[in-house]
C-alpha cells in the first residue's frame, strides 16, 4: 500500500511538472516555432554543466556575453538598469529553454540586459566559439541560425505591440499565455515585467476574482 501510494505520488508530481514546463513554454514563444531538439542536444553534448544559485548572475548588464546555456532547471530573470538606476524586470527564461542575452552573444557587444537566477539553476553553458563554429558547418546549420533568429524577432516585435495595451490587458494575456507564472515569480516582478505597480496587479487580480464569483 505504502509503495503504491508512493507511486501515486510520483505520478502526480510528473503530471505538475508537466503543466508547469507547457505553461511556462507559452511566455517564450519562440519555443513553438522552431525544433530546438538538435540544439538542446548540441548544449549537452559539448556545453559544460553548470550550478548558479538563487540571486547570481548569468550575465552581468554592461559586459560582453561569451556564453548562451540551456536551463535543465530553475528560472532566470531579465533586468535592465536605466540611466537614473531604476530596475525593470523584461523578461524570463524557463526549464528547458535557452537563457542568454543573443545579441551580446552574436556580435560580441555588451549586454544590455543583465540575467539573474530566481532560484537555484542548473545550466548547459556553451562558449561563443563553439556556437559560431556550429552555425557555420554547412547551409543546413545556416539556415537553422536564421530560424531561430526570426522567431526571437517575431516574439519580440509582438510584445513591442503588446506593450501599447492597457495593464489589464496586457496582464490578462501574460496569465492567459502563462498561468503558472504567479506561482514562480513575485507580484512585484510581474509588475516589473508589466510596467506598472504591484497595486495595480493587485486590483486586477481582485477585479478577475470577482468576475469568476459572479
């Protein structure tokens, strides 16, 4: 009985975990546009596997990017530091996603961004060298780069347009895309990602509350 409700258990843990990576894949949607299968394979096979704990940093805002890495797990968080030093959470990265500024990354320039382990993260780290090397093997590799630089294009011009929406809507669609995001990072960061404050959020929660006892 102990070892069946034991097994239970598991199955219920895989069955969270689950929604919670199809959940989180919907923030990032360049994730649905193109096969990642063969480059997560390339970050495990030559990347060297490496632990950030809670609060450090992948990239530090302002340096050069000499790594991009795939998240095995944990959760990372953008920010961007203006010129008066107010912070401004602009995105995260997930459980089996890429995490890295690509653009640093791709033209060797500073990093715009800096990128910060919400909690404690294992990640398949590959060098730049390692990367330009794969996409210049051949037309295919080529053509691959151009993918998924398209797709980030793509997922960011979309935001650009969100971003021209009231909160309400734009919150309403982020929990839309993402349900489970309230579960892994703060109400202060999601209205950090949001542009707004955290009262806000907070009245449209309770406004959302309110609408689904009615």
């Amino acid at each position: 009985m102990a070892r069946q409700m034991k097994f239970a258990e598991y199955l219920q843990i895989q069955r969270i975990m689950t929604y919670r990576e199809g959940a989180m894949r919907d923030f990032n949607t360049y994730l649905q546009d193109v096969d990642f299968s063969v480059l997560q394979q390339l970050f495990q096979e030559r990347g060297e596997k490496c632990v950030y704990r809670k609060k450090e940093f992948f990239i530090q805002q302002h340096t050069k990017s000499r790594f991009l890495g795939w998240i095995e797990r944990g959760t990372f968080q953008y920010r961007f530091i203006d010129s008066e030093g107010a912070e401004h959470i602009v995105g995260y990265a997930f459980e089996n996603e890429f995490v890295g500024d690509y653009s640093s990354f791709l033209k060797g320039i500073e990093s715009l961004v800096g990128i910060q382990a919400l909690t404690e993260c294992i990640v398949y780290r590959l060098a730049r060298n390692e990367m330009i090397g794969y996409w210049d093997t051949d037309l295919n590799t080529q053509k691959y780069g151009r993918l998924i630089a398209e797709s980030l294009y793509g997922m960011a011009y979309k935001r650009i347009l969100e971003s021209y929406c009231s909160p309400e809507i734009r919150y309403r669609e982020l929990m839309r895309r993402s349900p489970n995001l309230k579960e892994n990072v703060s109400l202060k960061s999601i209205a950090s990602y949001l542009g707004v404050t955290p009262e806000t959020i907070s009245h449209i929660r309770k406004k959302i509350l309110l609408e689904k006892k009615s």
